[in-house]
C-alpha cells in the first residue's frame, strides 16, 4: 500500500551527524579548487572580458570568470562552515546551476555571447564539478535503500520508525550509520 510521504529534504539533519562531514569535505574542497582558479586567473591580470584564450590550470578564463569562480568558492565555503542539511542543499543547487552553465555555456561557444571565455575544457569541467557536487549533496539523503537509522529515511517514516523504535529498543537519530 501506497503512502503519501510527508516529509520534506530539508529536514534538519543533527549537527553531530556524519553525513554533515560528507558535504562539509565536498562544498570544502570544490569551493578551494574554484578559489585557486579564481585566485591564479586574477593574478595573471586577464581582461575582465578578455575571450583571447588565457588559460590557467588547463582551463580558459578571464577576469569575470575568476572573480564568479571566487564567489561561488566562498559560498561553497560559507556551507562548509554551517554543514548540516544546508551544506548538502547548497552542493544539490550549485551542482544543478554548475550542469546549467555548462550546456549554456556549450551553445554559446563560438559565439560573441561567450563572454566568460569557455572552451570545450571550460564546459567539461562544469560537467564534472556539478556531478561531483550533486553526489556530495545527495549522499545519505536520496536512494532506495537508506539504512533505517538514516534521519532522511526516519523523517521520510515515520510510523515504521516510530515501531522499530519501540520493538528493537530505538534507533537514536544522528547516531547510526549512514
């Protein structure tokens, strides 16, 4: 039998949880990678929308795209810092704006609206920073088989929880495996 599911993604996950590590390290080391590369593109003094193909780790830029890169770095890390269900939000929604930009960004090549300066390498590493980012954000939280301790799948439910709380002598919530 079919029930409707109440509850919500963003259900507050325990601070103390171990899923709050997993998209800490992943909006963490994405958002430094994206401030390295923001940070060296500035350096070498690229014009803000110079399209002249400056490369910085492989990757094209200009100045528009290191201080965007830098931007969202520091947001990224601003979710490092709080954790929790926020971090994991904000790595699923910048890990679907990262796939976005990259299929704009790919019909915009060759095209005087190509005003970040992307090449094929630029939309490629879109591509993979946003899978790499929605995995770091759905970890533990989405999938058909979550383990019963999981708060997602005790908040998803909630009366089978609340049953094997009191058959098996409880499941404590932020404590189990993820």
């Amino acid at each position: 039998m079919l029930h409707p599911v109440n509850a919500r993604l963003d259900e507050h996950l325990p601070t103390d949880h171990k899923l709050s590590k997993v998209y800490r390290v992943g909006a963490g080391l994405t958002g430094l990678l994206l401030v390295v590369f923001g940070i060296l593109g500035l350096v070498n003094r690229i014009g803000f929308f110079d399209t002249g193909g400056d490369t910085v780790l492989a990757l094209n830029t200009n100045g528009a795209l290191s201080v965007l890169s830098i931007c969202i770095g520091a947001l990224l890390f601003a979710g490092m810092v709080i954790g929790g269900t926020f971090a994991s939000t904000l790595n699923i929604v910048l890990g679907i704006a990262f796939i976005v930009s990259g299929f704009v960004n790919l019909a915009l090549l060759d095209t005087g609206l190509n005003f970040l300066a992307f090449h094929i390498q630029n939309v490629l590493f879109s591509f993979v920073v946003g899978v790499m980012l929605m995995w770091f954000g759905m970890y533990g939280r989405v999938g058909s088989a979550l383990p019963h301790d999981n708060p997602y799948w005790r908040a998803r439910h909630p009366e089978q929880a609340a049953r094997e709380t009191r058959i098996g002598g409880g499941y404590r919530t932020g404590h189990g495996t993820a």
